[in-house]
C-alpha cells in the first residue's frame, strides 16, 4: 500500500515517540524561544543589508541614513543571534538526552516485562537492536532534526511573509516552481521511508548474527566455523549497505533536484528583478534583501529535503519501537518486593485439575492434555518421562511463563490467576539443569535470591548449597568474579550456587528441573546433598531423567506424549511392569 508523508497512521507514531518530550516541555519551551528568535534576527539580516546598500547608493532609509549605525545594528543582529542559537542548541540537548534516555527505560521495562512466549518469537539480537540502534536514531531527531525542521519552518513561512510584502509580484513568480517541489516530495519520500525502514531491520538481522556467535563462541572456535560466520555478517552487512546506500541515493536525488530547482529559481528571480530596477518599480536595496530571503528560504527548503528523509527513517524507528512498548506486558510489579517475602502467604498445596496447553507458537500441537494431580504441602513428587514428554511444560505453566489452554492450577486451593504474578513466583523457587549466572561476583549471584540479605545470611545460604568450601578457596572468595555466564565456574560450582540462591531466597514451592542431569559422580553427589537441605519442609517438584535421584519422594508421575499414564512411588511403580520399569531397566543398561 503506497503511503504519503505523514499520514494519519504515521503521525500516530510520531506523537507517541514524542509524548516522552511532555516531562520536560518547559525546557522545549526555552529551546523553542531561542529557536523563534535565534530564526527571527537572522531574517533581519537580509532587511538591514538592504538599507545598508540603499543608503550606500543615495537613497532614503527607515532605519538610518547614517552608514555606520547600520553597519553596528547587523552585528548586534550577529550578536544577538549567537544568544539564542546557544539557548536554542543547549535546552534542546536536555530534552534529547533525557528523553531518549526515558525511552531507552521504558523500552527496558517492557522489554523485561513482557512473557516468555514474546521471546519464543523474537530473536535477542533483534530486541538489542530495538533499544540500540533505533533508539540513536530517534536520539539524534530529537537533537539535530527537531530543531533543524522547526527552524527552517519558522525561516521559511517568515520570510514567505516578508517576501510578499515586500514585492508581491517577484514573489509570485518564484512561487510559480513550488509545485513542482511537492510532486517530487512526495515521490521520493516514498521510497526513502521504505528504503530506511528496511535497512533498519537488516541492521537488526546483523546484529542477531553477532549475538548469537558471542553467545556460542567456545562452539564457533570448537568446530573452527570462524570464515563462516564472518561470511555470513559479512553477507548481512552487505545487505545493510547496499539498502542503505540505494535509500542515500535516492535522498542525494532528492536534495540535487531541489537544490537545482531552487537557485534554477533564483537566477530568473535575479533576472526578472533586474528589469523590474530598470523600471524603477524596486529600489536596489529592495532587490538585494528579496534575493537574500529567497536564498534564506531556498535554503530553507533544500534542507528540508534532507530532513524528510530523516524523518522518515524517524518514522521507521519509532514504528518498530513502538510495536514493543505496545505489547501486552505481564502483570509483574516494577517495586521492590521485599515487602511480600512473609513465607505465610504460600503454603504449597498445589493441584493440576484437567490441564490442556499448546504453546503460543504452535497452537496445533497439544502438549499437555487432560492433566490433573495434586501436591500436598511439603510433600515431594517427581515427574519423569522421555524427552517431550510435558515435563518442564509443567513447571512453567506453574510459574505462569505460559497461560493453560483449558483446565485450571491452584495454589493452596485458590486459582493461580488470584494471586500477583510476583507474588506467585517470589514464593517459587527454581534450579534448572542449565544455570546461567550474572557476569558478576559469586556473591552478587547468591544475592539475587534476596536483595537485602546480609553478608552472614549469603555464606549460610553458601554452606548449606555445599558452596562455602570452593567459594573460599578463591583469592577473592565471595567476591570472585564469575564471568559472563558464570563460564569461570564448573557445572557444579554453578549449580551449587544456584542452589544458594534458592536457599536465600526461601520459597514455600521447589521446583528442581533436571538440577543434576549434567554432572559428574562427585559433583551429583555434593549438589545432591546441597539439594535434600533445600528440599526440606518445602513442596517440591522434581523433574528428572536420572531415577536414582528421585526414590525417595513421596509420589512420581509418570508422563508420555503429554498424559500422566502411572503415578505412584518408586517400588509402586517398578512392580507394575509397564513403562516407568522400562524407563528404570534402560538406565540401568546404561
């Protein structure tokens, strides 16, 4: 569909980029004052340069007849518009850069509160792209173009002004080329937008080539794929620049054929207001100033043939960036939650009543049907089963990372969807099989368990997760620096760490998704132990593929293709000679 400059859809863009400016309109304001009068003394200065060279030339003037006077009234002219050009330049730098930084903010929180079934459909390099690049771009609008557009405005309808009064009919006759002027604006405004918009999104591409190549870099250099994927951002790259540079060519067209329309304009102009000197219709001085506003307002124009094109590249930004602050976030609270850390709240009765769910991304596979059981507090259950069985889905309908398809999930027999969402999952605690730590300190990591926990409370946490020991055989101890990723530390150091996090933070629901599936003997063994002191007193879930662990508990369902098709315990379970004895027997082979 071909779309004009600015239109009602557009705008709408726009306005909601540009609502971020509404907390600091009084520093607009000032940079919009210095704007007007910073444009408004230099169009005097064409006016005064005409007097200047009428009384030059024998005529009368209205401002002085004296050469002197208005000689030092074009410098106070100069001078004054150095003034406000300082106003105009420095109060627009405060909206840019505290604007762009709210942005950057709000796109943050939304980003950070958005579910996870957003981030099964959007790549990460996409989204760092988003809060990077295209914020920069609607950075420098708010600074440069803003100001830049409303300033040749302001010199362009003024001077219009002055012009008409000035010699209506010399006027008149440059006018007669504008038509011109806005055919091809919108022509080439067309292109441009569309142009800038894709370049904008193959950057995006790029960029998600290098996040993911960062990410599995130890892969990269393991199977030595380092000319490959060069090639391939090399490929992206190429795209980026050839989209970029065929949208520049079209604005160098663009702003060529203004600019060559204009001064085209401005000879005849200085031709056609010669004659009309000869006829005494004008005085010199007259035809001087005319030409000046006319270059002023030629000027004025070329310059807003770039600037369109920014803005529309602005436009394309704005676009993409507002698509994410309008999505649906998660109705997670953005305040501390220390206040909500009473463990009364959450008892730890859990129960799956006729449970139906297909992912968001693939709405015709079912991957959990008719499921229902139930956890008593402080009871213990293990869910097991061949890989895509349903089991970790489980868990995560249980942390809302998803919403059930049909069926219902209650804690302490109230509906999952009663209680705050940071509630529900304050009271959760989780160690997955692959931990992923925070590129900082050991004790920045067991910390995130609990914000305002003491430094004694992070070592108890440590030696009760089996952590203490390594922990201290570290030159810098807690404060060891862990990595990006925690790549400094073993499997097992991570997961014991992870568990000390779990331990701080003191949920009334466990859930330990294969915690220890990837270990070596010695490490399971330590992790294990780490795990039966977190596991006391609290419900727990355990999701396992390695039996051995998991004998103990209370309960074990047994999982395929989405159903729960035997529960019971261990030796329960082993007697009755079906699938989870299957299951056990094949381990044991291995």
């Amino acid at each position: 569909m071909k779309k004009n400059f600015l239109n009602k859809d557009q705008f709408k863009h726009l306005v909601g980029i540009y609502q971020f400016i509404l907390p600091y309109k009084w520093n607009f304001a000032i940079g919009m004052v210095g704007l007007i009068f910073s444009s408004l003394t230099l169009l005097s200065f064409p006016l005064i340069s005409g007097e200047l060279l009428d009384v030059a030339s024998g005529n009368e003037s209205w401002l002085s007849n004296n050469l002197n006077f208005i000689a030092l009234c074009l410098l106070a002219v100069f001078l004054i518009q150095s003034i406000f050009s300082f106003i105009r330049v420095y109060f627009f730098a405060q909206v840019n850069e505290k604007s762009s930084a709210d942005i950057r903010l709000a796109l943050y929180q939304k980003l950070i509160t958005l579910p996870v079934s957003f981030y099964d459909k959007h790549r990460t390099g996409e989204l760092l792209s988003r809060i990077t690049s295209d914020i920069s771009l609607l950075q420098s609008t708010f600074s440069v173009t803003l100001a830049e557009f409303l300033r040749q405005i302001a010199t362009l309808l003024i001077g219009t002004i002055v012009i008409i009064s000035m010699a209506p009919n010399l006027t008149g006759f440059m006018f007669a080329s504008f038509p011109l002027l806005i055919v091809a604006a919108i022509i080439f405004g067309r292109y441009i937008r569309r142009l800038t918009k894709k370049t904008q999104d193959q950057l995006a591409e790029s960029s998600t080539i290098v996040e993911e190549t960062l990410q599995a870099v130890r892969a990269v250099k393991a199977f030595t794929s380092e000319f490959r994927e060069v090639s391939r951002y090399r490929r992206s790259i190429k795209q980026v620049v050839n989209t970029a540079l065929k949208a520049a060519l079209f604005r160098g067209l663009f702003v060529a054929f203004i600019i060559f329309v204009l001064f085209g304009a401005i000879v005849a102009v200085l031709w056609y207001g010669a004659t009309l000197v000869q006829q005494n219709v004008i005085s010199i001085g007259d035809l001087v100033s005319f030409i000046l506003y006319t270059t002023l307002i030629g000027g004025s124009i070329a310059g807003l043939g770039d600037l369109y094109g920014q803005i529309q590249r602005a436009i394309g930004a704005s676009e993409r960036v507002l698509d994410i602050l309008e999505e649906k976030s998660e109705a997670v609270t953005l305040t501390s939650s220390q206040a909500q850390e009473s463990r009364n709240i959450i008892q730890g009765n859990i129960r799956f009543e006729n449970v139906l769910f297909a992912y968001p991304s693939r709405p015709d596979i079912t991957v959990l049907n008719d499921i229902t059981f139930s956890v008593e507090a402080g009871e213990k259950i293990a869910l097991v089963g061949h890989s895509g069985a349903g089991k970790s889905t489980l868990a995560q309908l249980l942390l809302q990372f998803y919403l059930v398809t049909q069926g219902s999930i209650t804690i302490d027999d109230t509906s999952i969807d009663n209680y705050e969402l940071s509630v529900i999952r304050q009271h959760i605690g989780l160690v997955p099989q692959e931990v992923i730590l925070f590129g900082g300190t050991i004790e920045e990591n067991i910390r995130y368990g609990k914000e305002s926990a003491t430094l004694d409370e992070i070592r108890e946490a440590a030696r009760q997760a089996n952590a203490l020991s390594f922990i201290e055989s570290f030159p810098e101890g807690l404060s060891t620096i862990v990595g990006e990723r925690g790549v400094q530390l073993s499997g097992g150091q991570r997961q014991r760490i992870a568990i000390a996090r779990a331990i701080l933070k003191d949920p009334a629901i466990l859930i330990l998704d294969e915690a220890t599936s990837s270990l070596d003997a010695e490490s399971e063994h330590l992790v294990q132990k780490a795990l039966e002191n977190l596991m006391e007193n609290r419900t727990t879930i355990i999701i396992a593929h390695r039996l051995a662990t998991i004998r103990k508990v209370n309960r074990i369902y047994m999982l395929k293709e989405g159903e729960i098709i035997e529960q019971g315990t261990h030796e329960e379970l082993y007697e009755l000679d079906q699938d989870y004895r299957s299951l056990v027997q094949l381990q044991m082979l291995n």
